[in-house]
C-alpha cells in the first residue's frame, strides 16, 4: 500500500547535524563559480511556464541528437518487450525531460519558500506510519530512486519534520555544487560513501532517517545482484545491511509527477519488511530485492520518470547467476 502527501501544516526546518552539512567536492574557480551561478540566478528568475518549456526543448533536443539514446533504448527494449518502438521511444524522451527538469528545478534556492510545485493532497497511512515512526525519536531508512524529482522529494521531508541524512556522492562544477549547497540549506545532512555503513547507523540511532538511492550499478565486488525489470542488477547492500543491524523499518519515497510535469507528489510506501528467512538465502539479498521490486512497480506505472539513459545493467553478476543465454537470473 502507498500514500501520498503534502504538507498539512506550515512547514518544519529541521537543520542536518554538524558532522553531516560538510559539502565535498570540486568547486569551480571563483570566476567561474560567479559567472555560473549569475546564469542559473537568471533562468531561476524566469516564469516557472518558460522555465519548464525550456526543460522540455533541453530534453527533447538532448534525444534528439542521440546523447546516450541509444542506451535508454536498449534498455526500454529489455524491460518492456511488448511495448512498441514508438511507444518506448516516448518513454525515452520523458525519461530526458525528466532529467532536464530535475536539473533546472534542483538549482533554484527558492525551492521551499514557495511550495506551490506541490500536490494539494492529504496524508495517508503509510506516511504517517513513518511519521509515527520519527515521533518516537528513532530513524527510518528511506529508499528512492532517480525518478519525477528526488531531490525536491528529499528536501521536502525536514520541512516536515524528518531528520534527514542523504547518502550522496561528491560532485564537481559549479551546477552540480550549487545542487548540493541546496539539499544542505534544504535541511538535508550529507554521508559520503566512505563509511557509509557506520555513518547510516550511527544517523539512525540518533533519530535521523537516511536516504538511499537504490538505482545505480556498483562495482561487483561491492554489491549484490537482485531482479530488476527481469535482469539481475548490481545494487547497494548497505540499505539491508543498516536495517539488519539498527531493525529500522523501511520506506520507499517517491516524488511522482502529475499529467503536467510542474506538480509533484510525494508517495510513501512501507514499511517494506525483510522476507522470511530462507535456508540458502541470503537475508541481505532478500531484503534488497524487496525494495527493489516496490521501486521496480512505481517505475512501471509512470515509466517516462526514470532515468533509462543511466547503464543500470553494466555490471555483470558472478557467472553462476547466469542463465545459459548469458541473462541474469529474475
């Protein structure tokens, strides 16, 4: 079951803790930073109609010159075999959309001043059933996906009394940086991948929820392979691995567009509880593919929000979770 939101009340700025509002990266030269950041102030500035009909031309214009296209293609043609090659080539323009309106809206610092960007709809259980939870003072993990608009999903959840730790990389450039100080301004405290893992938990055990993208192919050494859209894909164990250690429940946070691209709502679905153990099962991969398989279900309902451009199957599992075929195992 999942629920949708908006905020209820006015809104709650809850600031991340000290250890966590150090921004790492690479910054541009002064110059450059200043110059860049006049830009984006500029675009900020304009009309949220032109805004997005600029978003919408980057990313039609971006497919259209076959940025990656090819990648999302191959990668439409696995998940939706039925769907026809017109039909997966619209989903993977919304998917380009998608990330130029991501990218636009994620650079205005004006982001929670004004909330009008966001459903008018009420609460539901399974979001206060996590808002339940951070009452008690402990954290819940929160899983989402490069999906509608996370990053205003994630700087959201402060603003409505969430603690709230995102497990993040460090970028470099003026643009991604200036995303960056955003979530932080937002109330949004930032662990870094060194030490993610003790990180996660220790934010856990002080009341904080953390926020993990579970999109993104790793390394195989450092991952576990679980189904997703019918492939087995390298995904992050340390979501399962917090959640094993501190019993912190688990929700997936979703910010899903409406027919229009320019309003957002929030849907929570949990808690998503670790499968019953199983002899020869491994309870991290079980769990790991549970929350997958929730994202995997939002993706399916509005496919053109995710990002297919990503290399989400690159990485190959060991050989003996492999079919004869050379497919991974769903």
């Amino acid at each position: 079951m999942s629920s949708s939101l908006s905020p209820s009340s006015s809104p709650t700025h809850v600031p991340p803790a000290p250890r966590l509002s150090q921004v790492m990266g690479e910054r541009p030269s002064p110059v450059v930073g200043w110059l860049a950041n006049r830009v984006m102030d500029a675009l900020c500035a304009l009309p949220a109609s032109v805004r997005d009909g600029f978003a919408r031309f980057v990313g039609w214009l971006a497919f259209t010159l076959g940025i990656r296209r090819r990648v999302a293609l191959e990668n439409l043609a696995h998940a939706f075999p039925e769907k026809s090659e017109a039909e997966r080539r619209s989903i993977a323009l919304g998917a380009y959309i998608t990330m130029a309106r991501v990218v636009i809206e994620s650079i205005d610092t004006r982001d929670l001043v004004n909330l009008s960007w966001v459903a008018p709809e009420a609460p539901g259980g399974d979001w206060e059933a996590l808002k339940a939870h951070v009452a008690t003072g402990r954290g819940a993990l929160l899983v989402t996906a490069h999906f509608g608009n996370w990053e205003r999903a994630g700087k959201l959840l402060p603003q409505w009394g969430v603690p709230l730790d995102a497990l993040v990389r460090p970028l470099k450039g003026a643009l991604n940086m200036r995303i960056v100080d955003n979530r932080v301004a937002a109330g949004v405290g930032l662990i870094y991948p060194k030490g993610a893992i003790a990180q996660a938990q220790e934010a856990v055990e002080l009341g904080e929820s953390v926020l993990m993208l579970l999109d993104q192919a790793l390394p195989a050494k450092a991952a576990v392979f679980v189904p997703f859209f019918g492939r087995l894909a390298s995904t992050t164990p340390a979501l399962a691995v917090v959640a094993q250690r501190t019993g912190a429940p688990v929700f997936v946070v979703m910010g899903v567009r409406d027919a229009s691209g320019r309003i957002l709502r929030i849907e929570v679905e949990g808690p998503i509880p670790a499968p019953p153990a199983q002899e020869g099962q491994d309870p991290i991969v079980a769990h790991t593919a549970a929350v997958t398989a929730v994202l995997e279900r939002h993706i399916r309902r509005h496919p053109g929000q995710w990002l297919w451009l990503h290399r989400r199957w690159k990485v190959q599992p060991p050989a003996a979770q492999l079919t004869p075929g050379g497919e991974g195992r769903g």
